[in-house]
C-alpha cells in the first residue's frame, strides 16, 4: 500500500483499471506472462499500459495472485528476474530475496574468504541457522563471510527475519537470544508447528504486515480508493501483536520512536476494546491531534455500535468537559497570565520563567495547596535548590499569580486539570488509551488514573520521550501506574526512509531520554526497512532568497504529481509560517496554515506538525537565531537542569518536523546554520 500510494494519480488509475480487468476476466492467466530466466518461476508481469508494468506472485495452489510492484517496464522486467520468494520455516511467514545480488556478492566473498580461515557465523551449526529460519539455499552463503560489515551489505537483499538473525549472531547473541530479537518484530512468538514451503496463500496470511487481502471488486475498490489513508492505519507484525492482544493485567505501555506506528496501534487497541463492548476513552495532547484521530478512526471502525462507545477527546478539553457540568471554566491566555507574573517576579531573584515552571512542574504537579506542604516537598526535576525563605518568596509570588486569576474567574488547563480530577467520583469508562503520553502534565494523569477504574486493560500509554516538545516530565510510578513487565518497544520505522533517519536521529543529541517509567529511552535498534534519497539542506544569504527557493523546491514536487496536501512546511515560529504560506499563495501555490482541513500545501509551526505525516516536508528557518529559539531557552546560570531541558525540547522540535516526511525531507537556512544541523 505504501508503494502504491506513492505512485502518480494517472498511474494508479490505470493500475485500478488494469486490476478489475484482471479480475473480471474468466481465465485470469491470460493476462499474465511468464518471464524467462526468472529466479523464481511463480513470477509474473501484467501490463498497466504502454511504459508501466505490474509484477505479480501467482502462487501453485489456489486462485490467489498477489500484486508486488508497479514500475517501468524494464525495471519491472529486472525485478521480477531477480527476486525469489520463499516460506520462512521457522515462522510461517512470505519473503522475498534478491537472489540475483546474492549471487553476484558469492565470487567476492569467496575470494575474501580463502585469505583467511575465520568465519563470521563458524560458530554456529547449520541446523541451528534452519531453526531460526534461514533459508538452507543461504546457509553456503552465510557461512562465506568475514566480516560484520559484508552481513551488513546484505540487509537489502535478505529477507528482514532472516538478516535480524544473523546479525544478532553476529553480534555474539546465542541463538536463543537471536530468536527473541526475531519475534519482537513478528506476529508470532512460537513456531507454527507446520510449514508448507509451497503454501504461499497461507504464509502470505501469517504475514499481515506485507499483504492486504481482497475479495472481490469492491472491496478493492474501496482498498485502492484510499491508499495513503489505508496505509496510515495498516497493522504491521509487531504492532498487531501488541493492539489487539486479548488483555494485559494492568496498565500497559508502548514505546517507540516517530514513524514505528504508536498512534496506529492505539487506535486498533481501542476498536478492539470498544467491540468487545468497552467505553473507550482516546485521548492525547493537543487538539489538531484530537482531530487527526477522528479522521483515522472512522477509517479504520465501519459499525456504529462500536464507534460509539469510543470517545476522542484531548486532555485539555476533556477537563473543560468535566468542570463544565458545574460551572463554565475562564480559561487565562498569555495576555492574562504573562503580565501577573512579570509583576510576580518584581521584587525577587527570580525569573518570571522561573516561578512560572516552578508553579507547574512542583506545585500544580504535586497538588500543593498550602505553604507549609511546599517547604516540606522535594524538588526532583529542579535544577536549582531552594532554602525554606527562598520558598517562601516564591511561594508568595504564585499566590500572587493564583490570586489574580482567581478574582477575573480564570484558570490555566494545567489548574483546570486538577479542578477536574477532584470532581471525578467514580470512574467514567471501561479503558483509557493516551496517545503522546510524554506530553501530558502530571495534573492531566491524576485525571485520567480517576477515570477509569484499576485492573486489566485500565490504560493503554503511547509515547515516545524522544518527542517530548512541552514541560512536561512525569514518572508514572509516582502517581501509581506501573508499567513493568507489560510495555513494548517498536524500533521499525514504516513512515519514514533509513536516510531521513540517518540525518535525523543525530539531531537529538547524544543523551538518552528519560522514559515515563524512569528507565532511560534510547533509540538503539531504531531503523527503516524503507529505502530513498538523502535530505537536502540548502543556505541562503536572507529572508527573502530562501523563500524563493521554498518555492522552487515545492513547485518541483507538485510538477512530479505529489498531490499538494501531501507536502507539509514546518517552521520554528508562526510568524515564518505566515510569511511562508503567503509566499507560496502569491506564487500561485495554494497553501493553508496547520491545522486545516482544506486541500493543498500545509504550512505550520513544528508544534503544529506533531502527530501528522506528509510524503514532502520542507522544514525552513533551521538557523542559529531559531533554533534554538533564544525565548524558549532557560539561561544556564538560572537554572542549569532546565537549560539542558530546554535545549532538548528545541533539539526534539527539529527531530519532530524531520520525521514527518516519508519520502523527501528538504531543510533550508538563511545566514549560519542551526548549530543542531548534522557538519
């Protein structure tokens, strides 16, 4: 589906053309033909029209074609020579091999391998290989190399089962330990207890991930009428396992860096809650990504009964919700707040910015409601310690802030939170899914912990601390909610190609992220089986030049068919958003600013960008002055645990609008580089 929804509207129609054709006629095969010298004889093309051509897998048993690929003629020609599909006899599941490549790489590595009588994989008996699903034709291969490096040049040409293996035995794993590596990216954790290496139709069915199933023609209709919208809310291997899992005891986590499919697998996790009769609550942060999982839930659930019993809502509203049924909340905006604490602040050592965290990271986060529970509370997360007067003076600011709001009636949604989980007196659903869990505020959990009663499938969490662009930074064994023992990590990335992640994944940083269970997060093992071009980054000497080349860049997409609602512009500041879309719309591009509903090129602050996904992303503004942004940015001698904190937020930005991309990531500056872009 993702190849297909790659491909330009005027070929895929003639794809769906070519499709229907096919099935509608009596004798199917007609329509098919036989490639000579072909690696594998099962092997089929079918024409699209005069320069596209489709390569099909027609299985010996059975009446089930699977369509591959659609290329130009000689590519598919070249492709359908060179691929060989196999039964994976360890776990049941279809794949496919560059057999042409692998025996073209055999003369190098034989000669290699007469220099020197060490093998990589000597270690390990052949029966052990077949055990962990190597293929027998690939065990003389294998047992060729020297090096860790030649096993990494075959990553394209293995099937990723069996490449996950033998690098795991490379790496001096046993084969046990191999074979777990193994099943955490597979729907099966034991082995079938019986394969038929001819049965292709039923491995194509144990390998969920790959193939989509249809029936007749209208189902295929309505597969091919949504391409992008079906991929985005495709179950792949590891996260069926861990959505539509029969129960956990308790609350349960899911981890992953951006594009390894979290926010698919909560929504799968909630249809499958909700059609076992459950009121399901899915929740998250901000409210375009609300929107974002209502438009991919009604994807994704067709009956009624079901959908209504799943209620989307972020967090903010939903406090709104709860104290709304007994008074109407005033909600306090920046015009409100930022002048109280400026006159907080006056007469102090301390930073507006300072007592302002103070007050949402210890106070609000802790439920504090008096001075003497302050002088008495710890500080974990605070960078800089406070003696029983200084928090007295702090203390007194606040009241100040708190007092001002209370006399115009108003709250922060942080205060609203809390106000909210007060008034909850018993639990309102069945099961709590939270989708960018790092994002949410201690006083937001207190809320949703009330919301639904303790036992099994109570919470489903879904994060990653690696994207955590807001202040918040909670553990959840604090508040009650252990994870150990029923969280998940997903390393594979579906959405976006290894190269964007090369460039973007050292933009983080080098220090691991604190994780919602207090363990640290890294992204060892994060990768994309997904192949494309590297990121483009372009300077320009002003303002003005690197808009002219946002234009060039983006009409050069929409000229190659990329439709313009696939196209996202992130910027730092919203100010450069409007200036971007307005230069887009002067230069007859339509453009709408983040979150819009209408079709054409999306342009928005990297906040805006969080939770959606586009084929092009053009991430412009990426300079010294902006990022990071000077205003975000706690000084160091302030407060050195929040500096470190805020520079990490501003790294996570970048990362963030990076990996929105799937296909193409263009990044553009004007004068000196963000000091976070790759040297």
């Amino acid at each position: 589906m993702p190849q297909y929804a790659k491909l330009q509207p005027k070929v895929r129609r003639s794809v769906d053309a070519a499709v229907a054709k096919f099935a509608e006629h009596t004798h199917a095969g007609l329509h098919l033909e036989k490639i000579s010298n072909a690696r594998d004889p099962r092997i089929r093309t079918i024409r699209i029209d005069q320069f596209w051509r489709g390569v099909v897998l027609a299985p010996q048993k059975g009446d089930v074609h699977c369509l591959l690929a659609v290329m130009p003629h000689d590519d598919a020609i070249t492709y359908a020579k060179s691929k060989k599909f196999s039964v994976n006899q360890a776990l049941g599941v279809l794949e496919v091999r560059d057999q042409v490549a692998l025996e073209e790489m055999s003369p190098a590595l034989e000669k290699v391998a007469e220099r020197t009588n060490f093998r990589l994989l000597g270690h390990v008996f052949d029966k052990d290989l077949v055990r962990l699903g190597i293929d027998r034709e690939l065990i003389p291969l294998v047992k060729l190399l020297t090096e860790e490096s030649h096993l990494q040049a075959m990553e394209k040409l293995l099937p990723e089962p069996q490449y996950i293996a033998l690098l795991a035995l490379a790496q001096g794993m046993n084969v046990q330990q191999a074979w777990d590596e193994v099943a955490q990216c597979l729907p099966v954790e034991e082995k079938p207890k019986a394969v038929d290496p001819d049965d292709l139709v039923t491995a194509m069915r144990r390998t969920p991930g790959k193939v989509v199933f249809v029936n007749g023609p209208e189902e295929l209709r309505d597969v091919l009428a949504h391409p992008f919208d079906m991929w985005r809310v495709f179950l792949h291997p590891v996260q069926r396992r861990v959505a539509l899992r029969p129960s956990y005891s308790g609350p349960a986590q899911v981890t992953g860096g951006a594009g390894t499919g979290k926010t698919v697998t909560a929504l799968h996790r909630a249809k499958f809650l909700a059609g076992r009769g459950g009121r399901v609550l899915l929740t998250t942060f901000t409210r375009n990504l609300a929107e974002a999982l209502e438009k991919q839930l009604s994807l994704l659930v067709d009956d009624e009964d079901v959908r209504g019993r799943i209620q989307v809502k972020n967090v903010d509203a939903l406090s709104y919700s709860i104290v709304g049924r007994h008074h109407k909340p005033g909600i306090a905006g920046a015009d409100v707040l930022e002048p109280l604490w400026e006159e907080a602040a006056e007469g102090t050592p301390f930073s507006p910015t300072f007592l302002e965290r103070e007050w949402e990271q210890i106070i609000l986060a802790q439920g504090l409601e008096s001075e003497e529970e302050y002088l008495g509370c710890t500080r974990a997360g605070r960078g800089v310690p406070l003696g029983k007067a200084q928090r007295s003076v702090v203390w007194r600011a606040i009241g100040h802030v708190a007092d001002g709001l209370a006399a115009e009636g108003r709250s922060t949604f942080h205060q609203l939170a809390n106000e909210a989980a007060e008034l909850v007196r018993r639990p309102e659903y069945d099961h709590v899914i939270i989708d960018e869990a790092q994002d949410i505020h201690t006083a937001q959990w207190r809320l949703l912990r009330r919301l639904v009663a303790e036992g099994p499938d109570d919470l489903f969490i879904v994060g990653d601390p690696h994207q955590r662009i807001y202040d918040s930074h909670v553990s959840l064994a604090s508040l009650g909610i252990n994870v150990r023992g029923r969280s998940t990590k997903l390393k594979l990335n579906y959405r976006t190609t290894q190269e964007i992640l090369t460039w973007s994944v050292p933009l983080l940083g080098h220090a691991p992220a604190h994780g919602l269970d207090d363990s640290a997060d890294t992204l060892d093992g994060y990768r994309s089986p997904m192949h494309g071009r590297r990121p483009v980054v372009k300077a320009y000497p002003d303002m003005d030049a690197e808009l002219d080349g946002l234009v060039e860049q983006v009409r050069a997409w929409l000229d190659a068919e990329v439709e313009p609602g696939a196209i996202g512009v992130a910027t730092r500041y919203v100010w450069v958003a409007r200036k971007a879309a307005r230069r887009l719309k002067e230069e007859g591009i339509t453009a709408y600013q983040v979150p819009s509903k209408s079709p054409g090129v999306q342009v928005g602050s990297m906040h805006k960008m969080k939770g959606l996904e586009f084929r092009c992303i053009a991430v412009i503004g990426a300079d010294e002055n902006s990022l990071p942004s000077a205003k975000a940015i706690t000084p160091e001698d302030e407060d050195p645990k929040a500096h470190a904190q805020d520079v990490q937020k501003e790294r996570c930005l970048l990362f963030v609008a990076s990996t929105r991309a799937r296909d193409h990531l263009y990044v553009s500056y004007a004068g000196s580089p963000s000091p976070f872009l790759p040297g």
